[in-house]
C-alpha cells in the first residue's frame, strides 16, 4: 500500500512536472529567431508577403502568443500534440512512427551501459592498486572524454567503411523484405555501432562510481564482521559489498537515464537513425514548433518515468526505504 501510495504521488508530481515544462518550452520555442512560414514559403519557392501571410493564417501563427498558448495547452491535455506543417501528418502520428526506434535505441544502451559498468567497476575494485585496475580506469576516463559524435563518425569509418563488419547507417537494410527473425537480425546489426557509441560513453561514469563505491562499502563495519566470520572474498562482495555499493549507481542511473535522450540526438543524427531525437534535429532546422514541442514533451515524460522506475527499484533494492516511508 506504501508504495502505491508512492506511485500516485510520483505521477500528480509527473503531471504537474509535464504541464510546466509544456508552457516553459512554448515560451522558448517562441522566443527564438525564425518563422516557420517564412521557412514553408522559402522551399515553395513563394516566399512574398502574401502567401506567407496566408501561410501564419492558416497555422496560426497570426494570432496573439496567449491565444496561441491556451489553444496549445488545451491540446496537450488531451494528448492532442498538433498537426506538422512540415510533415504534412499529426505529431502524435509522427512521434509515435519514430519512438520505437528511439526506445530501442536508449534502452539497448542503457543495458549496456550499466551491465559493463557494473561489471568493470566491481573488478577494478577487486583489484585496487594493481594494473588490471590503473587499465580499466584509463579506458573508463578515455571513453567519458571521447566526444560522443567523434566516437561515432569513428565508429563508423573502421568498422563499417574500412573492416565492412557492420552496417554504418539506418534501421534496417532498405528493400531487403526481411520479416520474421531474418528482420530481427538485420535491425540488430544496425543497432550494435549507435548503442555500443552511446553506451560506452556512460558506461564509464557506471564503472568509476561502483568501484568507489564498493571501496567504501568494503571499509565498513559490517564487511569486516563477516570477514571474521570467515567468509569468503567472493561471497562477501557478491553478497555484502556490491549489493550496498549498487544504491548509489541506481540513484546514478535513474538520473542519467533521460541523459542518454540527449545523447542519442547526436548518434541519431549520425548513424542517421529514424528516431526522436534525429526528428527533433530535422524540426529545430524547419522550424516546424508544433513537432519540436512534442518531441520535448515526450522526451520531458521519458524522463519522468525514469525516476519514477528508479524510485521503485531503490525501493526493491533497499527496503529500508518501504520502511521509512
């Protein structure tokens, strides 16, 4: 009951969160240079005064900024996201064509990011002092200073253009009709340079706070009484250390989850992956502010629910917190 009761209040928060963020983004929006008429017109090849005007008339875009808000914040509460003029098709449509990609995107990521640097993390601190531990450190700093588009243009150049082992760009191979596992595997083998590019960049922040954090562990009290117990090395990590060095890498990766949306603005952008992120990209140049208020929406409630699964599994992890609460 304590935690449904925790839940309820993380989405009134969300809610609430998502209402703000919609408003403070239409300002922002707004407030920068350009007229997505004057862009529309530009590539019709029409851009004199009247047709532009027609243009803001027909989106409009000719209306006062408070009309233009309370017209806005109508739609999004009924998850109304507006209509692409660039597009041609509703956001909502357009959004959810390209979530999926996204989704796949950050979350294989996310895995492997955690996983390595979890991994990494508790066999360097197994390890302190010596050079296997000085080696892994050395790769977590050189990944975490690595430009993320630099890393994947690199990516790019050696293991697609020059040792030709993976394919450098899209979802899928186009025109291959694969369906069924023959598909699967294809969208796979997309899918291993942009996630290992994006993973590898956190997995390094993963690595170095488990393995500060089980040093800490380690020195504790209760670490020393089950040595005297006589237990031994491997138990005591697995079952002592690393399950109470893991809270703060939850917390860490609750909070550098939504991070990983940005980042994957930059890898979409790169391995030209059909998601939000390269589609907030091609809008930004288009002005086209209806799509970019949603994909930042949508990104905002990503985000959200992040914290919100963190929150839940903190409490799985140490049910201390169930307890206090």
């Amino acid at each position: 009951m304590s935690l449904l009761t925790t839940i309820l209040g993380r989405l009134i928060k969300a809610a609430i969160t998502l209402l703000t963020i919609a408003v403070l983004n239409f300002f922002l929006i707004h407030a920068a240079p350009g007229d997505p008429a004057a862009v529309l017109a530009g590539e019709a090849g029409a851009a004199d005064p009247l047709f532009i005007a027609q243009l803001r008339e027909r989106f409009g875009l000719d209306q006062p900024l408070c009309v233009q808000l309370w017209s806005y914040v109508k739609n999004v509460l009924t998850l109304d996201l507006g209509y692409s003029f660039r597009q041609g098709m509703p956001v909502y449509d357009l959004i959810a064509s390209r979530l999926p990609a996204t989704l796949l995107l950050t979350l294989s990521s996310f895995i492997i990011s955690l996983s390595l640097g979890i991994a990494f993390g508790v066999a360097a601190a197994a390890r302190v002092g010596k050079a296997s531990d000085s080696l892994l450190t050395t790769l977590a700093l050189l990944f975490y200073a690595t430009p993320l588009y630099w890393a994947a243009l690199m990516a790019v150049l050696v293991f697609s253009v020059q040792l030709g082992w993976l394919p450098g760009f899209g979802y899928e191979t186009v025109g291959s009709g694969y369906t069924g596992l023959a598909r699967a595997w294809d969208i796979l083998q997309h899918l291993i340079l942009p996630a290992m590019t994006l993973g590898l960049f956190f997995m390094a922040v993963y690595m170095r706070m488990t393995r500060a954090s089980m040093l800490e562990v380690s020195q504790m009290d209760f670490v020393k009484t089950a040595r005297a117990k006589g237990l031994s090395g491997p138990v005591i990590r697995r079952r002592h250390i690393l399950r109470n060095a893991l809270l703060p890498v939850v917390t860490l990766a609750g909070l550098q989850a939504g991070q990983l949306i940005g980042g994957a603005v930059l890898t979409e952008t790169v391995f030209a992956w059909p998601g939000i992120g390269r589609l907030m990209f091609e809008s930004l140049e288009a002005r086209d502010y209806n799509t970019i208020l949603g994909v930042f929406l949508v990104s905002a409630a990503m985000v959200i629910v992040f914290n919100i699964l963190t929150d839940i599994v903190y409490r799985i992890v140490d049910p201390r917190i169930g307890a206090k609460t």
